[in-house]
C-alpha cells in the first residue's frame, strides 16, 4: 500500500498583533519531504506510526513537508499558500496513492482563510479522489468545520490537555485508515456543537472521567473512535466553539445519537470543568501558604501557547514590590536579552533590561541588577518525548527571583526548561510557569500544589472579555442559554 504523509500546523490568534510568517515555522519546526527525525513531533505522529507500519507490512510511505509554527498571530497569505502548494505538489507527484495521513492543528488562520485545514483537506480531496481514505490527527483546541469532516474519511483529536497522547493517537488513526483502505471498515462522522467556549484540562474532575468514560466506548458496538473538540478561545472564526466528534463503522444514525448523548453530558458540566482562576496578587498569597515543597502557578494570560509574546512582566513587578525572594518564573522570550547574557557569559553581573517589549499587555520591561547563572547554546525542553527548541537561553537571578530567558518562543513544558538552565527546581519555593496546562505533566509531579492565575495578558481566561465579532452567536458564555432554540 502506498501512503502519503505530510504535516502542516499552528493554532492563529486573531487578536495577536505577531503575524506568523514562514520564517515562523522554520524557526519552530521545518523538515522537508524525507527529513524528519527519527522521533515524532507534536504534529507528525502520523508520519511516526505509518513509518512503523512501513516496517512490518507492504506498505510504501512517501513523506512530504512537516512543519510546525508556535502559536501566534494570523498566518500570511505567501507562508500559507506557500506550505499548502508544496504539500500538494509533493502529493501530485507521490499519485497515486492508497490512503492519506495528515498532521494538522485545526485552528489555523490566514490572511483570506478562516478555515486553512478546511481549505487544504479539500484539495487533498480533489487530487485523490473520493475512494482514497484521508485521516487527520489534529489538536482538541481546533474549530472542527464542516470543510474539514466533508473532506476525510476519518480525524482523530488528542484526548489529554495537555497533549501528552499525540503518539498514541497517530497510532490509531493509522489503523483506521488502513483498515478504510482495504475495505474492512467504512468510517463515517458524526458532529456535535455543544455551543460553548470552555477550557477543559483533562488533568482533574470532572474532565478526567469524562475523557476516561468516551476512550471506554471506543472498540465496541462499532464505534471506531471519539473525540473531543475543546475549541481554541482566541480565534474570531464563526466556527469556534465545543463539539463532539464520533466516528463509527457506517452507522451514521449511532454516532449522531453518541456525539449528542456525549455533548449534552458536557454542557452540564460546564460550571465546573475549568479550575479556579486566581488574581495575580491571589495565586502568589496561595503559593506562599503552601509548605514541604513547591508551589507551581500557571500564568495562562501569557502562554505563548495560545499565541501571547511570553514576555510580559505583571508577576515578576508584583513578586519585587511584594520582597517575595526563592522563586522561579520563565519562559520569558527576549532574544535581545539573551544575546547579552551570552556576551556577559556565566557568572557575570550587569544590569539589564528584559521582558516587556511586544505590547501593553507585556507589561514595562524590567530594569535590574542582574546574575547570569548559565547560558547554553541551542538550549531545548522536551514534551513527552518531544523534542521543543528553546534557541539560545540564559537563566538570571536578582532579588531572590530566577528567570529563565529564552530567544525562540514557546511555552512552558518540560521542567528541563530550567535544569538545563542550571535551575533547582526543588529548592524553589514558588515555580511561575507561562502555560495554560501542557505544564501539568512534568511540573505536576514536583509540586506540592498547582494553582492557575489569570491576570493582565494576551490571553484573558474570561472569555467575555475577549472581543469577538464574527463567533456564531448564540454561544455560552456569551449567551446565558444558547440551547433554548433547540
């Protein structure tokens, strides 16, 4: 059997004043058609599992383009149609082909393309034909669109946030489309809009179970495979919101009867799947009441996840005016600073400014005496496995406080964030992580309590605030009952 694989993935902001060019996804993750590592990425498990495939069965891969942007503003017209037209290309060459593995987000945005994997699956579509089976492994916080299930055969979302299963899910779309390609299985779609904008960490209750309950289902009564769209809050596309996706073995009428079942369950819960978000001022007066080891404070208002600069400067101000000393907090994106930690080298003190360049919501930059701990070349956290660059890093000490600088921006994943900055995390008292939840995986284990802030930033977590014009209304909680109508 002969397969196609490619990846092409970011998740748009369409408030972000940081537009995302090519030179974005080079920076984060470009690997042309035959040269991705050995490893997959966040994004290209599918490529991962079908090369195992490959070496256990007569199946031929021919792998295109993978390539991946941190979060940010909306794409530009040249880098998305740039990206899609090499795919396609590379695509046209390979035919024909068997079947089609993708590795897409799902809420990317670009200059003339509110629905970039829509538009993109589409012309997969057209190149391959309707009998070639197209499966897509994308990322729970994607707007699902009636493009993008028209267009495949099956997709497969993460289930965890933070996203520690993309391997495993690559793995089961795999199967899915290769049992489609020889005829063992017809996999249709199910979709249901739960009308809502949420966050959902699968981290605690009640989302733990819940997400446990569907996984369960999966395997029986031919049910191929369920998922949960979490919808990504930062995007004005009329498509944004919380769905459930259920695909099944040509039982159409069953899925629509699960995917229902299933969201009405969740627009329950609603009140109670978020965890309490505390003032900036709050979360710090609870991490210093908690004792025998340290507190872990997410600060998601920044989360270059979500597409915020990671730079801003609100909690180290509030940690200085507060005289709160044996504390960390990173990553803090400013290349400029690096370079001038890297110049000073290791052990240098010198004053510098830092943090608060891209914005009003970044804060002002902070003026201080600093201690350069260790500086380290092409410096990388990993996330389950995966590989995050970081570029050139520098971790600084003043006034009691740790920053971790980085020069390629992202969020806080792996605690090697730090150690690999020659930061003891253990000896910490408070740990200030720029995430909205991938932290939790590694940073959950050493804390002795995780809190999560929402204070000034590119990211509020109320969506109220957020100043959408082109959501599909009604929506909650934007609309007290959006399911009256139905």
């Amino acid at each position: 059997m002969r397969v196609f694989t490619a990846s092409l993935a970011t998740e748009t902001n369409t408030f972000s004043p940081m537009l995302t060019s090519r030179t974005e996804f080079e920076e984060s993750f470009y690997a042309p058609a035959g040269k991705h590592p050995d490893y997959p990425k966040l994004f290209t498990a599918p490529l991962a599992a079908a090369r195992k495939r490959a070496k256990s069965s007569n199946w031929e891969v021919v792998e295109g383009t993978c390539t991946f942007a941190e979060p940010a503003g909306t794409v530009t017209r040249e880098a998305y149609e740039g990206l899609r037209d090499e795919i396609l290309d590379q695509l046209r060459a390979a035919m024909p082909v068997d079947a089609v593995l993708m590795g897409l987000h799902g809420a990317m945005v670009a200059d003339g393309y509110d629905d970039c994997e829509g538009d993109l699956l589409q012309r997969i579509r057209k190149i391959v034909g309707p009998k070639v089976p197209i499966g897509a492994e994308l990322d729970p916080h994607c707007h699902m669109t009636d493009a993008m299930v028209n267009s495949t055969d099956a997709m497969i979302c993460f289930k965890e946030f933070p996203h520690t299963d993309f391997a495993e899910r690559g793995e089961e779309l795999v199967q899915i489309i290769a049992d489609t390609a020889v005829g063992k299985i017809k996999p249709v779609q199910s979709v249901y809009d739960c009308r809502m904008i949420n966050s959902y960490p699968t981290s605690r209750e009640p989302m733990r179970s819940f997400v446990d309950k569907f996984k369960a289902m999966e395997g029986k009564d031919g049910i191929l495979s369920i998922s949960m769209i979490h919808c990504y809050p930062y995007a004005d596309v009329p498509d944004l919101g919380t769905k459930m996706l259920v695909v099944t073995d040509n039982n159409k009428a069953l899925g629509d009867k699960i995917a229902k079942q299933l969201g009405e369950e969740l627009i329950a819960m609603r009140d109670t799947v978020r965890p309490a978000f505390l003032t900036l001022e709050g979360a710090l007066d609870a991490a210093l009441k908690v004792e025998g080891g340290p507190a872990v404070v997410a600060e998601p208002a920044d989360n270059a996840g979500g597409g915020a600069p990671s730079d801003s400067t609100f909690f180290i101000e509030l940690l200085r005016k507060r005289g709160v000393k044996n504390v960390c907090i990173g990553p803090i994106w400013d290349p400029i600073a690096v370079r001038m930690c890297h110049a000073a080298g290791d052990g240098a003190s010198f004053d510098l400014r830092f943090g608060g360049k891209m914005g009003p919501t970044s804060g002002e930059p902070v003026d201080a005496k600093v201690k350069v701990i260790k500086c380290v070349k092409d410096a990388i956290q990993t996330f389950s496995g995966a590989v995050v660059p970081l570029g050139d890093a520098a971790s600084i000490e003043f006034d009691g406080i740790t920053v971790a600088l980085i020069s390629i921006r992202t969020q806080a994943l792996g605690t090697d964030l730090f150690t690999n900055l020659g930061v003891d995390l253990k000896s910490k008292r408070v740990i200030i992580v720029k995430s909205t939840n991938h932290f939790h995986g590694a940073f959950g284990p050493i804390a002795k309590q995780v809190l999560y802030s929402d204070g000034p930033g590119a990211l509020p977590r109320d969506f109220k605030k957020v100043g959408y014009t082109r959501v599909k209304r009604p929506i909650w909680p934007l609309d007290d009952n959006p399911w009256a109508a139905r």
